[in-house]
DNA sequence: CCTTTTACATACATACATGAATGTTTGATT
DNA sequence: AATCAAACATTCATGTATGTATGTAAAAGG
C-alpha cells in the first residue's frame, strides 16, 4: 500500500528510521540489509532509496534524530552552576549518563556507533561528525577544569586537558561495557561514583 | 605454489594470520573478504579455507596468538607489590596500557574487537572469550581495593566492585579514543594521570 | 619404494545485496 | 479538469561472498 500525503510520507520515514534502529541495534549494520529494514517497516526496498540515498544517510539521519534534543539540553546545562565548574561537569556528566540510560532512541543510537557498526573509511562521515561535537564539548569542558583551578579548588599540578580526556573516556568506557552487559553493574551508581571519585582525585585537599 | 613441508605450511599459517590481522585492522572485519586475505597473503582462498574453518575462526586464532603473552605477563606482576595493594593495581593497569600501545599484534587485535568488528550474535563466541578473561581480572583487582580498604589506604566508603569497573572503563575508554585518533593525546600520559588521580580520590586522606 | 596424507589450488553452486530503471497510483497544483 | 510530481512498488542487471567439492603434487610414514 503506498502512502500518498505528506504526513504519510513522513509516517513511513519514521516508521523506517525506526525500523533500521532497531535492527542495527539488535543485529549490527552491516548484518542488516536495506530489504530487511525495509520488511520491518512494512514497506518494499524502493521506500527506502525514496527517502535515503543508502545505508549511510539511515544511519546520518538516525544520528540528526538525537542530536538536537542533546544540543538543547547541553546548552541548559551550560547555564547552570556557572560559579561552581565542578559541580557543572559533574552535573553535565552524569545527565549524558542519565540520557543514555533513560532515552531509547539515544541508547540504540550510542549502541550502535559503539558495537554495531564498524570504523572503517566507508563510516568515516559519521564517526567525524560524532566526534567533532565531541571534541566541542571536551574543549569547553577542560575551560571548566581551569576555571575551577583559576578558584583554587583543584590542584595546580593537575593538566585540565588529560583530565578532561580521562573523565570522558570513564564515561565512555561505562557505556561500552554497561551495553555489553547491562545487569553487570548498575549505570547511573558506577558513573557517579567514578565522577565524584574522579573529581576528589584532582580537588585540593 | 604449494607449500609442502610442515614448517611452510606454519608459515602460510602466520602469514594468513598477519594479512587477517592488518587487513582487519585496516578495513574492518565484515568489510574484509577471505579472497582478500589470502591475497593479501599470496595464497587462494582454499589455502585459508584448510587453515581455518571460516572467518570466526580466523579472529579466534588471532586472539590465541596474544593471549598466551598477556597472561604470562599477568601472572608475574601478580605477584610483585603483594603488600601495596594500590600500587600493584596502578602497576596492572599501565602495563596493559603499555602492551597495547607497544604490542602491535596487542594494538591490532584490541583495535579490531573495538572499532573494526561488531558485536552481534555470530561474533558472540568471540566476545564471550574477550569479556571472560577480563572478568576474572575485575574480581582479582577487587580483592587489591579490599586489601588496601583493611591496610586502611582507601576510604570505607568506597565500593570496591564499582571502582574497579571504573578505573577499567578508563582504561578501556582511553583504548577507545586513542585508537580512534593517536594524536589526539598520549595515551601513557593519559592512563598514568587518570589511574594516579582516580586512585588519589579513593585513598583515606 | 609404495602408500597415504598434507597442503594447498581450482572450480562450482548458491545466495544475497545493491543500485538503478521503470511502472503505478494518487495527492497536490493551477 | 488537466497536469505534474510525490511516494512508493516492481523488476532487472550485476557484483560479490561463501562454502564445498574436487584435483594434485609433494612430503611423511612404513
């Protein structure tokens, strides 16, 4: 049956985008094929080449799907605890922690550019662009860590930089192994205690 | 041409392990075919075809040929700094550390089961056998944090279970973002001041 | 020296996956 | 009302990966 208005149209785009995320989340990119997502949809492969030019522009368009929500909720967190640079990342932190645990689309999405899809040159476009946010985020991140030492609360000898790279590859390294094993350990208590732990690590004493 | 002898065919045998382990390295797994490995190796498929039962098989001869130096190397510091507890879980984590950043058989293999291979139900033995050995290693290095919890070196509010899943997922993201992008930071650096910082913000003050 | 394996190469059968080309039905436009 | 274009469905042409079956020459074994 062909969808004819425009809000069918739309429908049936994001009944696909909905499709292709759970399939690649379930049983990994390059082990899905357009026909199975499209089956899934309930629609035929030529669906699929209307909307998307190719399994790539699936995947780009299931990223553009989440990034806005998590652009408008970092720009909220910036305004917080603006005297308190610690308390900020920490609070910045735990909320991407708390989003991929509690967000399904942004969970599928983080489990599939974690373990379902694989970093190759054909990837390329999308890994770039989920690491140039990131790479943002880690250079207003590290300000924070300066600010906080510019106060006096975290140690001189401390390079905000490293920092920085390490508090977000703990966060990282949760999500890739709380994704393989979700009953291993508990998401939200290891992020907080490994922050906070993190946190004290580098604070004056 | 056929190589005859047993000693040529160890030597096709490592070749093909070679060419699997750069070419998975490079391209990624799935996106790898066996006709290019073995040309890869200056072989047909049928030579890898009798070494191997299929490309599973492949990346688990891949592990083997690693996992034999990584435990010797694990039984000995084992049983260095049995007394400072804090200090022989510091000296574990860099020498992993610096095993994958030294190794280049280490780095390849952590590199493919990181970035170049998905995590779905075929590959599922694979991971299974990754997440086993290091699973035996947590509850180990939870017995170091217990220890140095009774010498009264770590705060008793301190959970030894999630702490050692998140000074590995440190490390493991450290793993992930350096080997996206080397440059980016240095990795020894990075492991050394965030174990040190992490293990400073558990130690009683 | 004869037989049996080993260590591959070659060939084949099958199965998908992709992309593009084309067809068809209906909403949208004027 | 007529035309256009969107939103798909259908079909085809092609490439490519896999597994297996078979062939073969030399090494290993007795």
């Amino acid at each position: 049956m062909v969808r004819r208005t425009k809000a069918d149209a739309l429908t049936t785009r994001l009944e696909l985008l909905d499709a292709a995320e759970r399939l690649f989340s379930e049983r990994g990119v390059s082990n899905t094929s357009m026909m199975q997502v499209a089956e899934a949809a309930g629609v035929t492969r030529g669906a699929i080449y209307h909307h998307f030019e190719n399994k790539l522009a699936l995947i780009y368009a299931l990223m553009e799907r989440v990034s806005l929500p998590v652009d408008e909720m970092r720009d909220a967190l910036r305004k917080e605890h603006i005297n308190q640079p610690l308390l900020q990342l920490r609070e910045r932190c735990l909320h991407i922690v708390h989003q991929v645990q509690n967000d399904p689309h942004m969970q599928a999405l983080v489990n599939i550019l974690c373990h379902k899809c694989e970093y190759v040159e054909d990837t390329l476009p999308i890994h770039l662009r989920h690491l140039s946010g990131r790479n943002e985020c880690i250079d207003e991140c590290v300000k924070l860590i300066e600010l906080a030492q510019q106060q006096g609360s975290v140690r001189e000898d401390i390079d905000p930089r490293l920092t920085i790279i390490s508090i977000f590859a703990l966060i990282d390294g949760l999500f890739y192994n709380w994704l393989l094993d979700p009953e291993y350990f508990d998401l939200m208590s290891a992020a907080g205690s490994g922050v906070d732990n993190y946190l004290q690590g580098i604070s004056k004493v």
